[in-house]
C-alpha cells in the first residue's frame, strides 16, 4: 500500500510536464519511463486483483464455503505472483472444500470450478488484454524473471518479478550493445511494437 501511495504521487512535475509525457514518450528519460511502466503495472495489477478477489468472495460466499474471508484475501494477495499465484489461490480452499460436510457434491464442485474459471479468465484473457501492449514480455520471459527473482528474494522476488523485468527491458532497450538487443529481442512478445508507455 505505501509503494502505491508512493508511485502515486511524484514531486516536481507540473501538469505541462505530464502532458508532454503522454504525448511524446520518448521525451522521457530512462527512469521516468521505468516509473512510468511500475506504475502503470501496480495500478491495473491491483484493480484486477481486487476485481477477482471480489468474484472468488462473491462466489463462494453464495456457496457457502467455510473461510471464504481467508481466501479471498488469499487471492488478493497471490494473484501479484505471475502465473503461480493464481494456481495456489485455485488449489488452497479444496481441501477444506472437500471435506466440509455442510457441503452437496454440486455445490463443492461448483466451490473448486467456478473461482478456478474466474482465475483463468482473468489470467487469461482480461490480464493480457490490458497488459498487451505496455508490457509486451513472452511467456517464458516472465516464467524466467519469476524463476530467477523469486530464487534470489523468496515472495518479494516473485510479486516483483514483473515489475524488475519492465525496467529490465527498457534498460535493454536504451542500451546499445549487441548482446542487449539480442535478449531484448527475445524478451518482446511482439518485436514490431514500438516500446511507447500509453
């Protein structure tokens, strides 16, 4: 919540500064478009996670799943690991799903689908929708970044995995060195888009 409070607000710029910004990208230096990038990530990766964890406790609530508070606070909080997070969220509650008593075998199946469904659609089709152009990583690129920060920091590492590779590739990007665009090259999803922060 301070990270947020704190990318939220930067002193210094006037509202003509902001305006160039968003006109002509390139105007930006180095560390203004990694901000800008963090930014823009921790935004919409918090308004869909709220967004799904509202959906899980909606769902299960109407249920009846026992601890439905404790996993919808759980997916909040999971959904900012890349790709993992939301499969631990999905995998978490089954156990006390199944052997709740309270519960028909409708309603525990439809207790484990329906979060599930809410998760992969989110996951897989609103995340990349929203995330498509302003982050343009491959898959494997961000399975890479989560390997590799998630081992040197734990959880820290993971849920800033993302972030660390954004600022990583517009490094690379500004970079003129031959090995960097090669793994820049690689990095990109779509090598055609031009790298501007909308």
């Amino acid at each position: 919540l301070l990270m947020l409070m704190m990318l939220g607000t930067r002193e210094g710029r006037t509202p003509e500064q902001v305006e160039r910004e968003k006109k002509n990208p390139h105007s930006m230096s180095i560390i203004e478009r990694i901000e800008a990038s963090i930014r823009n990530y921790i935004l919409l990766k918090t308004l869909l996670s709220v967004l799904t964890a509202a959906a899980v406790c909606v769902t299960m609530a109407l249920i009846g799943v026992r601890l439905y508070k404790v996993w919808t606070v759980l997916t909040l909080i999971l959904n900012f690991i890349p790709n993992v997070g939301s499969m631990i969220a999905i995998v978490l509650p089954l156990p006390i799903i199944a052997v709740d008593n309270d519960l028909s075998t409708l309603e525990k199946i439809a207790g484990f689908c329906i979060p599930a469904l809410i998760q992969a659609y989110v996951g897989n089709v609103l995340e990349p929708t929203l995330f498509g152009k302003s982050l343009n990583l491959t898959a494997i690129s961000v399975f890479v970044g989560l390997v590799l920060w998630a081992s040197l920091w734990g959880i820290p590492g993971a849920i800033l995995s993302v972030p660390l590779l954004g600022a990583t590739k517009i490094i690379l990007d500004q970079t003129d060195y031959p090995l960097a665009k090669r793994v820049l090259f690689l990095m990109r999803e779509d090598n055609t888009i031009e790298e501007l922060i909308e």
